[in-house]
C-alpha cells in the first residue's frame, strides 16, 4: 500500500486515490462493513443461493457446516469453518449474516441460554465474534432496521424476558430501549415498512394472537430503557390479532405483508403439551386484516422459511406426527397453493434451522462437498 500511495499515478489519478481510500476504509473499519455498501465491495454474482445454518437433530445440538442448495438443485456442504452456535435468531445486513443468542452447552452439560453474537461473512467464508447481547436470550425475536438490530424477549431456564435491545453496528454495542409490553418467549419478528412487528408468541404459559408493531421513530427516554422498569410508551402498538393463537412459527414479508406458516397452537397448561397448527395467514398493512390461506399439508415447528423464485419456502421442523423433517414445502402466494417434492430434501432431518439467501464469490463456491 506505501508504494502505491507513493506512486505517480496515485498522486495524479483522482480515481485511483478514491478506490485506495474506500478500499481502506472497507478493511480498516470491520464492524462497519456490513453499512458500508457499495459496488466495489458487492459480491459479483448473479443468483444467491439458498444457505442453511443447521440446528438440532431431535435434542442434540448439531454444530456443524453450512448447507447450500445450489444448481441443479443438490444440497452441498461448505468447506471452511463450522457453525460456532445453535443460533435461535438470524439477521442479514447486506449480504451479512448475524446468528443471535440461542442456546449452548454449559460446563454442566445442560442446555443455557446464550448471549453471544456471531457474524458470517460470505465473502471470506468466515465468522466474528461481535460483542454478546446485556442479557442472555432463547426463543426471542429479532428485526433490522436501519444501522440496528433489534431483540425482543425471550427468555433464560429462570427468567421470562419483557426487555428490548438494538444492536448498533458502526459501534459494536448494545443499548436498551423500550420494552415490550408482556414477558413473552416463542414469538416471531419480521420487519416491514421500517417497523418490527412481533406475532404470537407464549404469555403466562398460553399462547398468544396477539400482534404488536415497534416503530423505533416513537422511542422513549433512556430513563425508560431498562429492562426492569416496566413503563408504558408509545413506541409499541397493538395491531388486530392473527386468526389463530400460534408460537415456535414463522413469519416472512412478501410483496408488502407479512406470511405466517405453522407453529404450535395450543399449549395445555396441566401437562404442557403441544398440539400442531398447519395454518397459513396473511397479514395486510394497509387494512390490518389477516386473512387464512392454505393449510400446509401436516403442521410443522422449529422450521425455517425463505422467498426463491417467487415461492416461500418452509424447511424441516418437528412436524405433528412426531417427527423431524428433512422435506421441502413450496407455497405459492398468488395461487394460494402448497407444493411438495419441488426440491430435494435436506440431507438430514433439522430442528431450529435458520435459513436465507446469500451471495458467495465463486472461489468460495469451488469449495463445497457434495452431501449424501
């Protein structure tokens, strides 16, 4: 690099000046580089492929490779560095991967929420570990709006969370702000419209229609900012409920409304078992209304969900015949219909995956392992 500042030509080309500079601001300034968008940076490739974090085969943790699905339509596993957590919340920031909170194996071979942050950077194929969010969380929700991500809820073994914290990318921080208004776990967050809006979810050990939308424009004082003092603002607001109560779902924006597929319907409270929900909803901002779609074909949790080709997609889950899935559903939000079979199925069955579609630098792609 000396010697090309040195140079004749990059002392005379104010071209050549700007790209070194932009170069060395992109590398110097790691945390900010998933901000720092521009065409220089951006993966030169022309379709992104649908990528897989794994998470749990029945109840053990699966800490492994990523998994794509690429043309033609064969499952491969990427070479390079494993999976580090079982991440309960993903969040992509301009072709970054964030893998949030979750669960780890503790010293006592038990199961503990976690606190840690991760990012996956396609662009090297590798992770950083990013600072840990203030309170350890699972089975909460997450949304990116702006330069933040934000994480509402959850919960710990002990401990029900109502708190919400944004993550700031440029500095590598986490801060408070206002929470949510009930103690809730097994909800789902998707934003749309530079709002999070929350769904579902699990309340005094019931589950929950109710639909709550964060507009970050309407935050309260710092003095309201922590996650102990339980205060009213305007910040969150109550929008019409789902048709049917659900948590452990998925919700996806499509076109301008929010997709919610499956989860668990009703939790009975003597025994604490599940009964499955293979409804499909869709919500209109413009009306707030939700309108029943299509039945999946069996109800299905713990899945993951993604858009290719126009389609949503719903992979693997624990399906409410007992068993895992490794299949692959197709919905077609203009027709209203369910497909199976389109494409192949996952090489095995996954529990908590968390799914996107990523853009990867053809060495990269060079480097993947066909799997069985």
């Amino acid at each position: 690099m000396r010697k090309v500042k040195t140079s004749e030509f990059y002392r005379y080309s104010r071209q050549l000046r700007y790209e070194v500079d932009q170069a060395l601001n992109y590398f110097q300034n790691i945390h900010q580089q998933p901000l720092l968008d521009r065409k220089s940076s951006r993966i030169r490739s022309a379709k992104p492929q649908t990528t897989v974090f794994r998470g749990m085969i029945g109840h053990s943790m699966v800490n492994s490779k990523i998994l794509l699905l690429k043309k033609p339509r064969v499952w491969w596993e990427l070479e390079g560095p494993q999976v580090p957590l079982r991440p309960d919340c993903l969040a992509i920031v301009n072709n970054f991967v964030f893998l949030l909170g979750g669960e780890e194996l503790g010293p006592d071979g038990e199961f503990h929420a976690s606190s840690k942050v991760f990012r996956y950077d396609p662009r090297q194929n590798s992770w950083l570990r990013m600072a840990d969010m203030s309170v350890p969380r699972s089975e909460f929700a997450v949304g990116v709006i702006g330069k933040f991500i934000y994480t509402v809820a959850g919960r710990t073994r002990d401990e029900t969370f109502y708190s919400t914290e944004r993550y700031d990318i440029t500095n590598d921080k986490w801060e408070f702000v206002d929470p949510f208004p009930v103690n809730k776990y097994g909800h789902e967050g998707t934003v749309l419209n530079n709002k999070l809006f929350i769904t579902g979810g699990i309340t005094s050990s019931s589950t929950s229609k109710q639909v709550c939308v964060f507009d970050p424009s309407k935050e309260g004082t710092i003095e309201q900012r922590t996650r102990r003092t339980q205060v009213v603002t305007n910040c969150w607001e109550n929008k019409s409920k789902m048709n049917y109560a659900r948590c452990f779902h998925k919700m996806i924006s499509y076109n301008g409304k929010l997709y919610v597929f499956g989860g668990v319907c009703v939790i009975l409270r003597a025994s604490f078992e599940s009964q499955g929900c293979p409804s499909t909803e869709v919500y209109n901002p413009e009306t707030d209304q939700w309108t029943i779609l299509a039945s999946m074909p069996i109800g299905r949790s713990g899945h993951g969900v993604t858009v290719l080709d126009k389609q949503i997609m719903v992979l693997g889950g624990l399906c409410y015949n007992g068993h895992y899935s490794d299949s692959i559903l197709t919905f077609d939000p203009d027709e209203n219909k369910w497909k199976e079979d389109e494409y192949p199925r996952m090489p095995c069955k996954l529990d908590g995956l968390q799914v996107c579609n990523l853009h990867f630098p053809e060495y990269i792609l060079d480097e993947v392992r066909r799997c069985n």
